[in-house]
C-alpha cells in the first residue's frame, strides 16, 4: 500500500519546542520579535527609545517619550495574565498539533492547572485559532459538502432537526487535486441565502465550487463563483473520488469529536471548535 505523505509531512517534534520555547525568556524574545520584528515601537508615539519596568511578574515596555507602556501580552489572548508564558505557548503548541483534538480535560494535566484554568485557556486559544482561519477565504477548485452536528436531546434527526446545527465543509484543492485548505463553518439553515453571505465570507470570487447537488448549494453563484454538481444518490463515499477530501474532512471531525470531546454545547460553542479544526 502506498505511503500517504500528507500524513508524514514534517511538523514541530515536542523536543523540538522544548528547545525553542522551553524558558520564560526564549517566550519573552518570541513575543517580542513577533510583536517589534524591527526593534521596539511605541504604539503611540513611534519613539524607539525606551526601558523595561518590571510589575512582579511582567514585564511593560514604557517609552521614554510619552511614557506610554506596552506590555508583550497585550492583546485579546493573554491579556493581562497572571500565567507563565511557558504555561500559554505549551498550550498553544498541544492545541494546534493535536489532529484528533484535545479535551480541556486532558489539557489540564499537560499543563497542571485547574480545570477552570484550561477551560478558558482551551476556548481563548480556539477562538484566536477560528479567527485567524476566517481572515483568509478559500480559493480555486473546491469541493463542499453539509453536515449536522449535535442532536443532545432526544428528537427527529438528520437534515432539518432543530436538535442540529447545520455545518458546511469546503475543501480547496490544487491543480493536482491535493487539499490545500479548509473551512468547517456553521450557518443559520440550509437555504440559498444564507450559503451566498456563507460564501461572500468565506470563497474567493471566480473559485469552482463542486458540490453534491444540494439545492441551496447553488446560492455560491450569486457570490461571483462557479457551481457545479455530482448527484450523489445511493452511492458510497469510496464511489465519489470527486469529494474524496472534503469526506475526509467530516470523517475527521466526526473522529474528533466522538474521540476527544464526546459532546459540547454545539450552538454555542461551534464557531470555536470548527474554526480551530480548520485551522
């Protein structure tokens, strides 16, 4: 059987992290250079002259012109935070090299916290994950698929339950066929409308999109895209090389959910968690 080398493409071992991120000064200079690439900056002045204050444990920037004090965790993910940088980029790295996920459960005893604490550090880092993932739209050839998550209380199923959460799954693909990138995103229903404000945010204008014939699928054409159908019928999954990514994708998430999350609050929390996935 043939190797499959997009399970095998080369990542961040753990020693590897260890060894680039393993004190609280190799976090420090990270954030730094990511924050100031060219050397520190004022956000408020530009000034570049300035010295390090020290406020137990952190640490502000405060400018020598207008004394303004930036501070290297600013922002909407570490805000203000009483951890240990090595405590957020472990969580980060576990979280975003975890193919089958990772409950905050499990993200507890990797970074011996409280419960409480990993939960919002497992939503913090999912929600910057989803965000990231929504800024860049999909492109090219692409195939689509739907899919209903949930069903917690007992009631009808599949396609229109009101127990579920209509998804949509896009998958790009290049000009060998081989998946580029993915979109997991949930929508309001499954009408024509609301798959063209779907796709004016989430497919680039011109993109092909091939989809299993699903009426309101065709609502991407007033996104400025392409349309194309296969009718599915009674075929199987292995019968479709067509969808062979995006089915990928569903049997992943599935996976993922059943295996590292069991259940969530999925119309509440399924922006985070399908964002985080694609990301």
């Amino acid at each position: 059987m043939a190797m499959n080398q997009i399970q095998f493409q080369k990542s961040v071992s753990l020693t590897d992290f260890l060894l680039r991120y393993g004190s609280k000064d190799q976090c420090a200079q990270a954030l730094v250079s990511n924050r100031w690439p060219d050397g520190f900056r004022c956000p408020s002045c530009g000034a570049a002259e300035h010295y390090v204050v020290s406020h137990g444990a952190r640490k502000l920037f405060q400018c020598r012109g207008c004394r303004h004090q930036p501070s290297l965790t600013a922002g909407p993910l570490m805000d203000s935070t009483k951890l240990p940088l090595r405590t957020w980029f472990l969580a980060i790295f576990l979280l975003s090299q975890a193919k089958t996920g990772l409950s905050a459960l499990a993200l507890m005893r990797q970074l011996g916290t409280s419960y409480h604490t990993a939960w919002l550090i497992h939503h913090m880092v999912m929600l910057a994950m989803a965000k990231v993932d929504a800024e860049e739209p999909l492109y090219g050839q692409i195939q689509m698929d739907d899919a209903n998550l949930g069903g917690e209380r007992p009631g009808v199923g599949g396609r229109g339950s009101p127990n579920k959460v209509p998804v949509v799954a896009a998958v790009s693909t290049n000009s060998k066929g081989h998946p580029m990138r993915v979109k997991v995103t949930p929508v309001s229903t499954f009408s024509s409308a609301a798959i063209t404000v779907w796709a004016r945010i989430n497919l680039t204008p011109g993109s092909d999109m091939r989809s299993d014939g699903l009426p309101c699928f065709a609502g991407v054409v007033d996104a400025g895209c392409a349309h194309s159908y296969v009718v599915v019928g009674r075929r199987k999954p292995r019968e479709l090389p067509q969808f062979t990514w995006v089915n990928t994708v569903l049997g992943n998430l599935k996976t993922l959910i059943n295996g590292a999350y069991k259940a969530f609050k999925f119309r509440k929390h399924a922006h985070a968690y399908l964002g985080a996935f694609a990301y």
